[in-house]
C-alpha cells in the first residue's frame, strides 16, 4: 500500500463513523473512534507510516466485514479496535466500552494480517496517528502540503528529459497538460477550526508548490522555495543567522549580495568577513567559533573564479558551519552543488530558469529536512514568496532550459576562442579551454557538466571598453544574464556599482558577456566589428551589414500616398474672425446659427487658386476644410483671440 494524498486521506476520514464520544448509538464495529478525533490538519502530517497504518487498517476491515456479509451474517462486522484519545499502537487499543459490555478486544491474527498487508516497515510499538496535539504551536504547522524529498533521489530521466518530464498537479481532477496559474488570494477552508492544504497564498499556492517541487526535483533537494527576487532569496539565507553569527563569504561576489552584508547584515549584528574560498588553507584559517555559514559563488561573478565545493564543504562540515553555494550562473542541467555536500543552494531564477528576461525570482533549495522547515517559516513570516503568474512563467521556462543552456554553452565555446586570438583583448576569464589556468579547470570539470555561457574579458582602457560595448548591435547593453538575447556590460559601473571602488576586486576595464541562443558566426561578427569600432578603424555604426529592427529601408504597408480621385469643383471656404463676433444666445454647446460679420474673412479658393489644382491638392483641401470648420466651432464656444489658431 502506497501513502494516501491528502485528497484520499480526507475521502477516507469522510468514510469514517461518527465518535462513540458523541453519544450517538454504534453499531458493533462500526466505530473506530482514532480517526473521527484527528482533524484535516492534522492529516496533512509528515507521518507517512501512521497514514498508510490506517488506509490498511480501514481497507482489511472493511475487506473482512463483506466477506463476513457475503457468507450470511450481513448484521455482522469484525470487532472493532477503539482508544480514548488517538491510536497510540494495536497492541494497546483495547479500552472498556461506555455500557461495560466485552466489545473491545486484541486481535493478534487481525495484527498479523496487517503487517502482511502493509509490509514489515510499520513498527506497531512506536506508531502514532497524525492525532492533534494539545502542545502544538501554529507557527510549527508546514505552511504547504506534503511534497516528496528529492536529497539523494536519482531520477532514471536524463537531464534534458528531467526538464519536460514532469506534472505540477497529479491530483487534479482535469488532468491538465500543464500546471494552471492558481490566481487566487485566499483559499475556503473546512471550518473554523481545520485548516484545508492551502490557506493564504502569501503561506501556500498549488502554482507555487509545483514550481518548488521540480526545481527540488532538478537540484536533488529536500526542499525548494520560491521568492520574488533573487535578492530576497540571499536575504531568506542571511536571516538564517542571529546577532553575534559571522558568515564568510567569497571576496568575487555578485555586487547586490555585496551591499547585503556590508549595508544591512552588518545592522542586524551579523558579522561579515571576506575571504578567497578558492585558497582551502585561507577559508579554513578564517573560520571562528562564531563562524556559521559559508557563502560562495563558483565561478564567481564576474571573474570566474573557481571554487572546489566538495573539499570546502568538507572543511565546513568539519567545523558545523553550513556551506552556501550562489549557483546562478551554473544552472542544475550544469551543476547540483547539494550533491557536491553543499547544504544551501540559491538561484536567481531570472536568469536560466526564466531564460526570456521576462520575470523576476529567487530560488533557495536545501537538502536538510529541519533547514527546510526554517526557511518555510521565513518566507510565509516576512511575505517574500513568489507569485503564481510568475510561477507559472518559471515552470515553462524550465521546460526549455536544458535547451537554451545547452545552445548558449556551444556559442560560448565559439567566442571564447575568437576572442582568445584577438589583440585588442588582453585577459579571458571563462571556465572552458583557454579561460582559466589548468587547476581551475579541472576542479570545474569535477563538479559541473559544461562550462556555462558567461565570458569575462579586460582590454586594458576603461574608454576602450565602454566604446566596444556602445558598438555591439545583437549584444545588448543590459545588466543580468541568461537570457536567450546575448548581453554585454562593464560590472563596474553597472552590476557591480553599489561595491565602492576602493573595496572592488574588479578591475575597471572588465566587460561581462552572457552569450545567448543566436547564430554564434553572428556573435563573433558582431564582437568583430565592436572591436574595429572601439579601436577607431571604422566608423561607429548602429546597423550590422544594414540590418536593425527598424527596417526604415523597407517600403511600408499600407502605402501611405493617396490615390488620385476626382478633383471636384473649388468652393470658397470663409473662416470668420471670433473676435468681430457678437456674442450668442443660441445654446453654447452646439455651434451657432446666428448671423456673423463677413469683414475679415479669408478665401482658401484664391491661395490656391495661383497654382493648378491637382487631385492630390483637392484631396487636401478638403482635409484643410474639415479641419477648419471643427475649428470654427470650437472657437464658438468661447475661445478667443483664435483667428490665427483657424487659419
């Protein structure tokens, strides 16, 4: 017997007959009083034996009582087991009925035929129902559903598979083709004193928990939670320290993580130490007794340095400091840092799981069942969580991300190497062939499957790069990364201003690429042809080979030359002067009917009569006259001094 939903689990408890409790007569077996007392909540327990215990129970019993029917005592039904206040184990669940009658009893072959039937894993003895517990405290109840653990789970899907191979909903009655976007706030519950699977969206949302549990699925997680932003996500991490805690954290880090701890961490009373985590001796020389976490980034962003995550969560775990791993720039089609021993791991999901640059998220996934329960606590607590609609956007774009990595990562290849051969590029920071010395390089090889898609380079003049990222066309200059668009930028002036410069690692000519999904020969041309640009061989130019977006070259649709008509015959047209008017009594809103003086009046036939009148012209002429009788009347209703306005 597989464990029940918490769909079957609830139809089960709706099956059940009322408590002996409740006065009402019980028929002879008929009542079992350890279910009626356990609440909806409660069933939504991690209990996974207690619940498949009573799914046996209540499935043999019933099995024997039609069988007992069938045989021709339909009034009868096996004997029943009953407790007071919750089914503590079967060998204890005789209790003495309310009118002293020998009604309950201990069935040792019922036991026996129990433990056949549901396996030999239930230990009877220390067995409890998901009963509600007079101690427990309502921040302690799980703020979302049971979701599977996936630490250590090994999927039989390959990767790219992995991606599309999976269902956001199973228990959905409509069996939809794909996860449907919850957009709901609130969710109605049983009663006043149970809680339903979902309450408030900020605390749960089916979209949500689909999201969470394929991105747990992909990284090998217990647990994984969705937030509004990547930010909010490293700062869920943070709050998982208190006042006196110290974090270390890589010296090459993403510059909003930077001004995290230097600017706020650092006024909750966290203290921030920075360190080289690619230098072992350095990081474990470096850890304090208040030392608590430690946070890296390999590669790091944007030199790409490289970190050896197995030997670092050694040292951590040798020390009982957790290790956290920034893995945006190696997605889990790249790299599982959790099965590296890292124990948190953050994603900025508008990078590769969105890949279209179109939505903001964070993600957090750990692999620790009690780490988990804490991170839940924080993101319902401070109402960071994810929206559905943005959900639903990162669920798609996980569909296509083995893909557009995959694509991104031959590209990257491809214009590593050009500019690795070009003079004007003076150092590759790039985890591939070239980019990187051989120990780093191998260190990557051990822990990820590519090599990723960003490139880092230094040309030796801060002017020189800004005009070589002005020049680019296909390569837009946007901060971020991962999308399927290529991308260029100088971190320090853009991803990376917020770190002061007397505390940058950077150096100020660096230019971070995020190569994309295009053709990668229109990459390296266009690369190209920035380069000759910013070096002042050729003119700067804003079109490739006269291609934009634009397409002004183009004839347009529809033409926007008029067809020639019929030139009909001129007709004065006389504007009068407002300011002669006398005024009117007629109604103010409609134009007037009164007569006006004709002194100062203007015929259109003898400006254009100079000249012969085409159909085009009369085609405009009479445009020039609808415009000028609105005109007119508008000046009627009370505008002055508008002779020139009509004319």
């Amino acid at each position: 017997l597989s464990s029940l939903s918490p769909q079957s689990t609830l139809a089960v408890a709706l099956m059940l007959p009322e408590s002996r409790s409740s006065g009402m007569a019980a028929t002879r077996g008929g009542e079992w009083d350890c279910w009626a007392e356990n609440t909806t909540k409660a069933r939504k327990s991690t209990d996974i034996a207690a619940r498949r215990l009573e799914n046996a129970c209540w499935r043999l019993w019933n099995m024997e009582r039609h069988v007992q029917q069938s045989q021709g005592s339909p009034t009868s039904s096996p004997k029943k087991i009953r407790s007071c206040n919750s089914l503590q184990n079967l060998y204890l669940a005789a209790s003495a009925s309310e009118d002293g009658s020998d009604d309950s009893w201990q069935d040792s072959a019922f036991q026996e035929r129990l433990q056949v039937a549901i396996g030999a894993n239930i230990d009877f003895q220390n067995c409890r129902f998901p009963a509600k517990a007079p101690n427990t405290r309502y921040d302690d109840l799980p703020t979302f559903p049971i979701r599977p653990n996936f630490a250590g789970f090994r999927n039989s899907l390959r990767p790219a598979s992995e991606c599309v191979v999976f269902d956001g909903c199973p228990e959905d009655p409509y069996h939809p083709s794909n996860t449907p976007i919850y957009q709901t706030a609130t969710f109605v519950q049983p009663s006043c004193s149970e809680f339903g699977a979902y309450d408030y969206t900020r605390s749960g949302n089916p979209t949500r928990t689909a999201l969470e549990k394929h991105v747990a699925l992909l990284e090998q997680a217990a647990a994984a939670f969705a937030f509004a932003s990547g930010m909010a996500a490293l700062h869920t991490v943070m709050r998982l320290l208190k006042q006196g805690d110290e974090v270390l954290v890589n010296e090459d880090i993403y510059g909003g993580m930077h001004r995290l701890l230097t600017q706020d961490c650092v006024w909750s009373g966290i203290k921030v130490a920075f360190v080289d985590t690619t230098d072992l001796a350095a990081v474990e020389k470096a850890i304090t007794p208040q030392t608590r976490l430690i946070h890296t980034e390999s590669p790091s962003n944007p030199r790409m340095r490289i970190s050896d995550l197995k030997k670092l969560a050694a040292i951590a775990h040798r020390h009982k400091v957790l290790l956290s791993v920034d893995s945006t720039m190696m997605p889990p089609v790249i790299c599982k840092p959790l099965t590296l021993g890292a124990d948190i791991v953050i994603h900025s999901a508008t990078k590769f799981f969105s890949g279209h640059a179109d939505c903001t998220g964070g993600l957090v996934c750990v692999r620790d069942p009690d780490l988990a329960h804490r991170v839940a606590f924080l993101q319902n607590a401070e109402g960071t969580a994810l929206a559905p609609f943005e959900c639903f956007l990162f669920l798609r774009g996980i569909k296509t991300m083995h893909l557009r990595v995959e694509r991104a990562q031959e590209n990257a290849e491809q214009v590593a190497a050009f500019l690795q051969s070009h003079p004007k590029v003076q150092d590759l920071y790039f985890p591939g062939r070239g980019g990187c010395d051989s120990k780093s390089l191998a260190i990557h090889r051990s822990q990820a499957q590519g090599q990723g898609s960003m490139i880092s380079l230094t040309t030796g003049s801060v002017e020189f790069s800004r005009r070589f990222c002005d020049a680019c066309n296909i390569f837009k200059t946007t901060v971020s990364f991962g999308s399927v668009n290529s991308l260029c930028e100088m971190p320090c002036t853009m991803s990376h201003a917020s770190i002061p410069s007397e505390k940058r690692t950077l150096p100020d000519d660096l230019v971070r690429l995020s190569i994309g999904i295009e053709d990668a020969r229109d990459l390296i041309a266009d690369l190209a042809q920035a380069l000759d640009v910013a070096a002042g061989k050729t003119p700067e130019q804003k079109l490739l080979n006269g291609y934009d977006s634009r397409f002004e070259d183009l004839p347009v649709v529809p033409s926007p030359v008029v067809p020639p008509t019929r030139a009909p015959q001129a007709m004065p047209l006389v504007l009068e002067d407002p300011s002669t008017r006398a005024p009117s009594t007629a109604d103010p809103i409609a134009p007037s009917t009164a007569t006006e003086p004709s002194e100062p009046a203007t015929v259109i036939e003898e400006e254009v009569g100079r000249r012969p009148v085409t159909s085009s012209m009369a085609s405009s002429i009479f445009v020039l006259a609808a415009v000028a009788a609105t005109t007119t009347w508008l000046l009627r209703r009370g505008a002055r001094g508008g002779q020139q306005l009509a004319l």
